[in-house]
C-alpha cells in the first residue's frame, strides 16, 4: 500500500488534518473570547453552508479537470484565507465582518476540495479499506494532538501564531498533492447540467446512499453540529484533553478497521454506531474528566468504524468516472446539518441549557442507529459492487476479501 503516491497522498492528508483538528479548538477559545458563543456558531455556520453550496459544482469540476488539481487550487485559497486570519489578529480583536467573510472563502474552499478526497483513494491505493483506516487512524492521531496543541498554543503564543500553522498544512498539502501522480479517467464531452443530473441520478440510484444520508441531516442538525459550540462551554478547561480522548478513540477505531473484514459493513458499522451515545451522555450529565475522557474514547472509536465502512463503501459501489460527483452529493447532504445545528447553537443557549440539550443529542443517536439498521437496503449491502444505475461497477473496484 505505501507507494509513492499513497505516501504523498496520506502525507497531504495528515498534515492539512493536523490543522483542521486545531481550529474548532482555536475558534471557540480565540473567536469566543472576543465574539461569544453565538459568533463561534455562526462563523462555523457561514463556514459549512459555503461548503455545502460549492460542493456537488466541486464534484463535477472534479470529474472534469482531475480531482488533485482542483484539491491543490482550494488548498492554496485556504492558505491566503487563514494567513489573514492571523494577521487581522495582531491588532488583538479582528472584525467579526473579516471572521465571516474567511470562513465563507474558506469553506468554499473546502467544499471544492471535498469530493475529491475519498474519488482520489482508489487511484493511489489498490486496498480502499485498508486505505481509509490508516486514513482514519491519521486523522485521530491530528484530533488527538490538535485539539491539545491548539490549546496550550492559544496561551502560550496566542491566535496569531495558531492560525498562521493551520495556513502553513495547507501549503505543506498542496505541495504534496502536487508530487502525486496519478491517471484519473477521461470524462465524456458534455456540459455542467448534464454532469449535475448524472451525478444525482447516481446518487438517486442507490437506496442504501440516499436513505443514509437523510438520516444523518438530522443528526448533523440535533447532534454533530451544535456539539463543538457547546460542549466546549459545558466542559470549559478540560475541552482540549477531551477532544485528545476522541482523537485516541478514532485510532482504536481506525485499528479496528483495518483488521475486522464485516460481510455487511453498513450494518456493521451501524451497530458500531451506537457507542457515540457516550459522547454527548457524558456532556449531559456533567461528568469528572477522566469519565467524559473515557465517554469520547469510546465514541470516537465507534464514529471511525462506521466512517471506514462508509467511505469504502461508496468508493467501490461507485463507478471511477462519477465517483467525485456522487461524493460531491451524499457530502453535501451529510454537512448540510451540521450548518443549521452550528447556527442554531447560539440561540439554543438562550431557551435550553447546554447540557440538557446534550441529553437531547443522546436520544438522538440512539434513534440515528435504530434508523440506519431499519433500513433493509443498508443492512444488506455487501461488500462485493452491485450493479445500478443501468450499469455494473468494474469488480476490480471492488473490496478485497481475505
């Protein structure tokens, strides 16, 4: 598995991950302290709608022009939009105009980048779900040292100097992108509508994607959306090392991936799922550290088993010269609730305590994995490409079973 390609790839992700993981941390303390929560929420809003909005565009100008172009080119957009970040900074209170207006170019950004991450995998590694869980197991180890480096950087060196790291991964990205060699499959000539009604009717096509993906808009919406604005006021100090315990968990997760081989991943993954209760239950009821550190543990190990058994999924049951497109679309529904949740979350504040809101986010889980496993389509796909959409998908594609 590790190529040149694949080494440069994963090390494109790792470091761009590494300052992805800081900046929730970094927000909610350096925005927070002068903006107040509700301009956290908002700013992390402003940041997932413009993502949510470019993104399918990005999935077509992905299939079109190869998605490692396209992934350099919204790289360095972030680079220009974090650098002034840090120096709006220097004067101490940056102006909120300037906060929102970054976080929408940068979130733009994202959105561009996004379909491409999991259309690139199968072009530098010939084990998708081996892939992805190193993919995971890297991006914990970031959530489990980002969170944690942000923290202690925010007081000893202050936002300027966070903001101006998370600028320099994604330049460390993109030159690593631009080392990657790979051959992505010609696109037929034909014009951006039909590219968009291609890409939809793909989506559409397969009941176990759509179906997933209006299960987890409510979960972005009640759930993963508000949780960083507000546990992050109900855990006050510890947040750091809390957000180090998610990330130790995804490793173990990630581990686990790499290893278990489930007939049904869907289900499997599903069932995995339901250890997530643990992390918004321990917020709620106000638990000591090294329990609230153990609930995330657990649920990030759950979150990254079921986001392996997921990404390998659509990445062998779509064909390569849609991939990005169809990614594009089930993104876009994941994160469109994540937006409203993270707006959502200053004004929540104001009507219902956040921990009683995070007793709320619990049920919900509960009723997330009760849903995908009442979903026959996702309980019974397998693992081998099934023919949709008028076509098979190439078993080459395929995951390998041993």
């Amino acid at each position: 598995m590790w190529t040149r390609n694949f080494t440069l790839y994963f090390g494109a992700r790792t470091i761009s991950l590494l300052g992805d993981a800081m900046m929730p941390v970094a927000s909610a303390l350096a925005i927070g302290r002068v903006h107040g929560i509700a301009g956290v929420g908002y700013v992390l809003a402003l940041w997932t709608a413009s993502a949510v909005l470019v993104m399918v565009f990005g999935g077509v100008v992905a299939d079109r022009i190869g998605a490692r172009r396209l992934m350099i080119g919204a790289d360095m957009v972030r680079v220009v939009t974090q650098g002034a970040v840090a120096v709006a900074f220097l004067d101490g209170a940056p102006p909120y105009a300037l906060l929102l207006v970054t976080a929408f170019l940068s979130g733009a950004a994202a959105g561009m980048f996004e379909p491409g991450v999991n259309g690139m995998v199968p072009l530098v590694a010939g084990d998708p779900q081996r892939a992805n869980a190193t993919l995971k197991i890297a991006e914990a180890v970031t959530q489990m040292v980002g969170p944690a480096l942000a923290g202690v950087l925010i007081v000893v060196a202050g936002p300027v100097f966070v903001y101006t790291v998370d600028a320099a991964t994604f330049l460390v990205s993109g030159v690593c992108l631009l080392l990657v060699r790979v051959t992505a499959p010609r696109p037929e000539p034909s014009d951006v509508l039909s590219d968009l009604r291609r890409g939809w009717e793909e989506f559409t096509a397969r009941s176990w994607m759509w179906s997933v993906i209006l299960v987890w808009v409510f979960w972005g919406v009640l759930v993963i959306g508000p949780y960083v604005p507000l546990s992050s006021q109900a855990i006050g100090a510890g947040y750091g090392w809390v957000m180090t315990a998610l990330g130790l968990g995804t490793v173990l997760g990630g581990l686990v991936a790499i290893r278990l081989r489930p007939r049904r991943p869907l289900a499997a993954g599903a069932v995995a799922l339901s250890g997530y209760v643990a992390v918004p239950l321990a917020v709620a009821l106000g638990l000591p550290l090294p329990l609230l550190m153990a609930g995330h543990l657990l649920g990030g190990c759950a979150l990254a088993f079921w986001s392996v058994m997921w990404s390998a999924s659509v990445q062998t049951q779509v064909a390569p010269d849609v991939v990005n497109r169809v990614n594009a679309y089930q993104v876009a529904g994941s994160v469109a609730g994540m937006a409203v949740g993270q707006a959502l979350a200053g004004p929540v504040t104001a009507l219902v305590e956040p921990r009683a809101f995070m007793l709320g986010s619990a049920l919900v889980t509960v009723g997330v994995v009760v849903a995908l496993l009442s979903i026959r389509p996702v309980r019974r796909l397998g693992r081998e490409p099934q023919e949709c959409a008028g076509r098979s998908i190439p078993v080459s594609a395929g995951l390998p079973t041993r």
